[in-house]
C-alpha cells in the first residue's frame, strides 16, 4: 500500500509520551522481577525518553540510533539475565528505536487518510493494541504450558536451567511417560474408542432432528427445539447427576436382563451420555445450514422420480455436509474434553483423558499432564483448521449454486 | 439303579460344584486409591504380584478423596462398581457406621504375620474399625525450604507460627484437623490437654486466635500435591503435607527441601470392602486383601513410598528404596529419631466434633 499522507516531523513532546509511555510498561515488568515495579516503570521511561531526546538533538542519524538502541539494550540484557535477558533487551531495543524514529518522523499518520483529526488516528492505534490486548489474554495461558510440558523436573516451574535455555533443563520425558504409561495409554484408548462413536450416534440423531424441525408442518417446532438443546443449557454437574442414576439402572437392567459384559455396559453408558451431550451442537449448526438450503432443489427431485431418501442422500446431504461435519466436530471435542459426566457414569474402565488428567491434576501434579495437554492443543489446532477450511468449501459451494 | 443314578449324579453335581465354587472369584476387580506415587507403590508392591499370581485383571481408579460420597451415591443406585477401596481410617469408620462397608474378622479373613502372630495382635490397636483392614501409617508434618529460612532452620512446630524469625508464606491444609492442634500446642497447651480444651468453644476461638496470627501468610492447601510444588516454586518456605510426599521432593525429585519432624500427627490409611458385593466379588476382594497385607507385602511397600507399614512383624523387614538404594527406615515416619514428639491424632474426637468445627473454620476462613 502506498502512502496516503504526507509527513512531516513530530514535535519531540508527542515522541517522549509514546515512547515514554512504551518503556514505562516494558519497564514495569522487568521492575517487577526484580523487586519494585514503580522503579522500574519509572526508569524504563527515563531510559527510553533520555534515548530519544540524544538522537533526535545530538544524533541525527537514525540508522545509528537504532543499531545502538538495538545492541547496547541486547547487551544490557545479557549483562543483566543471560541469553534470556539478551534476547529481550535486544526486542526491547529493536521495537522502542524503531518506535522513536517512527513517532518522530510523522511516519505513523503515513497510511492513514490525510483527513483524520489526532483523535481519529489515536483510536486507530488504540483499537489495534486493545485487539491485541485481547489475543495475548486468550492465547497466553495456552502457551504458557507449552514449555513447561518439556520440564526436566517434576513440576509445573521454570527452573533457572530452563529460563537460560540451557539444553539439561529440557527434556521429553513427560511425553516418554504419556506414550509408555499404562494409564495414560488406557484413557487415551478409551477417549479414541468413546469419542468417535459418541460422535457417530449425536451426528445421525441430530442431523435427523435437524431437517425434521425444518419442516413447517411440525407442530411445536420451537418447544422441541428447546428440549433438544437443553443438554447444553443445563449445568452439566445436573445433567451428570441425573444421569448417573438413570444409567445405574439401564446398566443393571443390560447386565441382568440382557446379560451383557460389564465393560461392554460400561462403555455403552458412558457413549450414550455423552452423545446427548452432543446432539445439540450437531442440531443447532445442521439447523443454521439448512436456512440456506433451496427447498425447490427436493421438489425438483421428487418431479424426477427421486424418493425421499434417495434425495436427501444425493441432493440434501452433499449441500449440507459442511455444517453436518462442524456439529460432528463439535460434538467430538464435547466427548473428548468431558470429565463431569464421565466422573459419574463411567467406572475405572471408561477412565477417559480428561478424566485420567482430572485425577492427576488433583493427586499429583505431574508436567505429564502439559505434555498431554500439548498434544490435545495440536489435534484440536489441526481439527479447527479442517472446520475452516470446510468452511470456505461451503462458501464456494454456495457461490456457484444458482440462488 | 435309579438310586445310584441319582447318587452318582449328585455327586457329580457336587464335584463340578466344588470345583467351581474354588475358582468362583471374579476375574476382573476396580481397586481405589489415592492416585500419585501412592498408587505406584501399591501397584509394585500388591497388584503386580498379585495379577501374576492369580491371573486377575486389577484396574485402578484414582477416586479415594471422594470415596465416601461416591460409596453413598452407588448404594442407593444399587450399581456399586468397586471391589476395594483405600481410605483413610476416619472414613473407614464412617462408612462401616453408615453399612457401606463390610465387616471383617482379622483372625479369620487376615494373614497371619510370618512370626505366627495372629493379625488381631499384629495390627494391634491400629484396627480402629471392624470394617478397616490398616494398611500404612502416615504423618502429615512440615518441610521447609532449607535455601529461604535463613541460617537457623526451623526445628520446632512452633516455628510455623513464628513470623519473625521464619517470615514469609506457608502452607496449611483447609481444614480445621491438624491445624487446631498446632495451633493449641503452640499456645501454650500442653500436649495431654489438647482435646479436652478443643472440646470448649473457648478452646476453638483460642485455636482460631492463634492461627488469625499467621493468616495472611498462609497458603491454603486441599490436595497432597500441592505443598510439594509450592515448595519446589518457593512460594512458601514451608508448608504442611504427607510425609510420603515430602520423601519424594526431597530424595527423588531432589529439590532443596528439609523435613521438620516435631509434632507430626499420625494418623493410618487401609482398605475397606464395600458391603454388598456379589459373591464371587467378595471372595476375589477377600483373597486379595488376605494377600496384599501379609507381612512380606506391607513390608514391600515401603520400597516405594515412605510410609510405615501397620503391622508390627513388617518393621523389621523394611529394606532399601527400589529405585535409589536408600535406606527406608530412617524416613518412616515410625523411625525413633523422627518420632521424638508426635502427635497422636484423635479419632473419636473429630468424629464427634468434626461438623461443628469445620463450620467454625470455614467462617474463620471467609473473614
């Protein structure tokens, strides 16, 4: 994009109050670690206007500016905290140069349009770092456990070794351990054999449920919906609860009457609970798909000889797929990430991993459990994108279909 | 001929009989504990050889802190999925007071200890219930850090409280149990009269008082492995757990942490039978409980985990760690030189005054 704007240059107050501002908060986190946030706000301020102040009056190279900001913060960094606190001084360094002669030289207005009033372009930048205030605050504690899970020692710290990135304080023995656990490899299995089928079971009854409450014959369409759904309104800590005893005497009434193995009633319990769980995320998003589905696309298949179930299987079922996929999806993480439920209606040989986690969490607080939960963060990256890139396929689907 | 045909069938009958009802244990069973390096002792110590010997399939479920709800909740939807349970013997008592649990008769349903002591001498007082088949005994009691106490480690129970020789945060389990008796000691009172002064609301808010000392230094604990990694954070100096769990910070994870033995309660964990079963559960829960408190078994145990073995002919067979090779005995909490002056946890007591202190606590706690 070009530039839109003309520039001129700053006046130096406007550059000592962002830049000021700038190093008043970087400051603040490193005064915090080491004793007295105040202080260090206050020196990081000072720093970074005293910085500014020297090359735009003495200086008057920008190049040379920022190489020394760049260099002399990375060497600070190293002098002060290792290899860690080089590579921070050094980011710290490289952002408030660059900062300075980006405030100074007008170069922040040089994309924006020529009429906006400084009120204007401060909401610009305002949105922008409020927006990614918000990322930070949701993606952080996400990330937090990434590196911990590759903790040398058995506990949820940064140990000195790890914070100089010093190679001992890293291993991968919690994930050793996940792969070779017995219990570990149990639950897993347990979740990969719950899980799928749940998902099977939600997907069918909700996307049946689904295009039969789209129909404007059925009466009481809306206080159906409403019981359908409610699985996901009621706390779960009822719905477990109830459950619980409910399936107690359907898995009596299997084992005796029926006489079914006690695993295999075990497994059937814990499956049907959880597929309740996940027939209305399967309803809900297969409902939203079907508002734009064209109703003269199965009239025209009836008028050539189609019976309805070859056309909701060659006509309905290709055009609805992608919000069929996301409901599955949907209610598959539901099945995976359970613990309440599970606590109630399983017994030990339906230990799921979330609730294998759960235990572990609370008896011993093992990086086994980072480990997994990196994992589980990678497979739910990659289902998300499959949902996304599904997405975008219905997007195209309906972009060529005649409307 | 048709009198010997009935005789021959019924003995036939008899035989098939017999020989099933010998093998009629079931061959799957849950056990419940506690989850952590506890379940891996029992694991090595009792299921592992056990499954070998008999060839059942043990699964574990890590659901003890829940036990009794959980126990309550499956009897009254008549679908109790467990076979063996550990608890701790304050829940024992409740669960055989409630029926939840059945009754044993430790002559009969026991191991005899190798020296050919019946179980009932063996275990001795320590089988405080007759549903309660004692297994271990543990203390809870303090480490510290040995790197942010200063020159002089803490070395009494009242150093806890002490702030200004020991300032920084410690952590103390939520609940009354344990703490008030700390607290008491600490106050001046002597150690007999403990109880009988808890026993007064006066002796409770003189309990509250001297803890209100130290609350806004004090990090509030509700599972065994939070001490451990609070400690191994430095975020508190010191702080109360099982002493099996301070074995492990110290000796197997390594972390700079030191144990103070003074005034540690004690206080036994062991199975109980849910009461119940169906006939061929209960003979499998029986033959295990029969083979996983025998003397050499309890005794192995505490190659795992250092906690003291409850019957008294296994004492003497405690060896080395499994894994480093350490001696056992000197960190059983049972050991002469860290049993100097112990605490001796009252179970009739907080049986009787458990619900009205622990509303006391918790409001305590709130303000």
């Amino acid at each position: 994009m070009a530039a839109l704007t003309p520039i001129s240059r700053k006046p130096f107050w406007l550059v000592a109050l962002v830049v000021g501002l700038f190093g008043a908060f970087i400051g603040l986190f490193v005064g915090t670690a080491n004793g007295s946030g105040p202080i260090g706000a206050i020196c990081g301020a000072a720093l970074l206007v005293g910085l500014a102040f020297l090359y735009i009056n003495v200086l008057k190279d920008e190049r040379a500016g920022r190489g020394i900001t760049f260099a002399g913060l990375g060497i600070a960094g190293f002098a002060g905290a290792g290899i860690p606190g080089a590579v921070l001084g050094a980011i710290f360094g490289a952002v408030g140069g660059w900062m300075i002669y980006w405030i100074y030289e007008g170069r922040y207005r040089s994309y924006l349009p020529p009429y906006l009033t400084a009120g204007q372009v401060l909401w610009h930048y305002a949105f922008r770092v409020i927006c990614g205030a918000i990322f930070i605050f949701l993606i952080t504690p996400i990330l937090v456990v990434m590196p911990l899970s590759f903790n040398a020692e058995n506990f949820f710290t940064f140990t000195p070794e790890m914070l100089r990135f010093d190679p001992e304080g890293y291993s991968l023995k919690h994930y050793r351990d996940f792969f070779s656990n017995n219990e570990w490899q149990r639950s897993f299995k347990n979740s990969l054999i719950i899980a799928p089928i749940a998902t099977v079971i939600s997907v069918s009854l909700g996307t049946m449920a689904a295009i039969g409450l789209s129909q404007s014959h059925v009466p009481a369409r809306r206080a159906i919906m409403a019981i359908l759904i409610s699985p996901m309104i009621v706390p779960l800590i009822i719905s477990a609860t109830g459950m619980f005893f409910f399936y107690s005497q359907f898995g009596n009434w299997m084992e005796s009457t029926l006489g079914l193995d006690k695993n295999l009633v075990g497994y059937i319990k814990v499956i049907l609970a959880h597929a309740v769980l996940g027939i209305p995320f399967v309803i809900i998003t297969v409902t939203a798909t079907l508002v734009g589905f064209d109703r003269s696309l199965t009239r025209a298949a009836a008028n050539m000889g189609a019976d309805p179930i070859t056309t909701f299987f060659r006509v309905q079922m290709p055009l609805i797929l992608p919000g069929v996929i996301s409901g599955g999806l949907f209610a598959f993480i539901t099945s995976f990430d359970e613990v309440v439920v599970v606590l109630f209606v399983g017994s030990a040989s339906q230990k799921t991993l979330p609730w294998q986690m759960f235990t572990g969490l609370r008896e011993q607080i093992s990086p086994t459990i980072l480990a997994v939960a990196t994992i589980l963060v990678f497979i739910s990256i990659c289902l998300l994108t499959t949902l996304e890139m599904l997405r975008r396929r219905s997007e195209r689907l309906r972009g060529m279909s005649p409307s | 001929m048709k009198f010997t045909k009935t005789l021959m069938a019924t003995t036939a009958l008899t035989m098939v009989a017999g020989v099933s009802g010998a093998a009629d244990m079931a061959d799957e069973m849950t056990i419940v504990s506690w989850g952590g390096a506890y379940s891996k002792s029992q694991l090595k110590a009792y299921h592992e050889p056990y499954a070998e010997k008999s060839g059942v399939n043990i699964i574990n479920d890590d659901s003890s802190a829940e036990a009794v709800a959980k126990l309550r909740a499956m009897n009254e939807a008549g679908n109790v999925t467990w076979d063996v349970v550990d608890v701790v013997a304050a829940d024992a008592m409740r669960l055989c007071d409630e029926g939840l649990a059945m009754e044993i008769d430790a002559d009969t349903q026991l191991a005899d200890g190798d020296n050919g002591m019946k179980a009932s001498e063996d275990f001795g007082e320590l089988l405080v219930s007759d549903c309660f088949i004692p297994q271990i005994v543990y203390s809870t009691t303090f480490g510290y850090r040995t790197d942010l106490v200063g020159d002089t480690p803490p070395s009494k129970i009242c150093d806890v409280f002490d702030l200004e020789a020991y300032p920084g945060k410690r952590s103390l389990e939520k609940r009354p149990i344990n703490n008030m008796e700390w607290a008491l000691l600490c106050d001046g009172v002597a150690k007999e009269d403990v109880y009988e002064v808890l026993a007064t609301p006066e002796g409770q808010d003189k309990a509250l008082a001297k803890l209100d000392t130290i609350k806004d230094s004090v990090v509030w604990w509700s599972a065994g492995a939070d001490t451990p990694q609070l400690l191994a954070d430095g975020e508190v100096i010191m702080g109360s757990t099982y002493n099996g769990r301070l074995f492990s910070v110290i000796e197997e994870q390594k972390q700079p942490v030191a144990m103070l033995w003074d005034a540690q309660v004690f206080d036994l964990d062991g199975w109980i039978i849910p009461a119940g079963l169906s006939d061929e559960r209960k003979a499998r829960a029986l033959d295990y409980i029969m083979f996983a408190t025998d003397t050499q078994r309890l005794a192995d145990q505490a190659k795992y985990i250092a906690y003291g073995p409850a019957r008294k002919s296994s004492a003497p067979l405690v060896s080395k760690h499994a894994d480093l090779g350490i001696d056992m005995a000197p960190h059983m909490p049972t050991d002469p030189d860290n049993a100097k002056n112990t605490f001796l946890y009252n179970y009739e007591f907080w049986a009787d005054y458990r619900d009205d202190i622990d509303a006391k606590f918790q409001a305590w706690l709130a303000k």
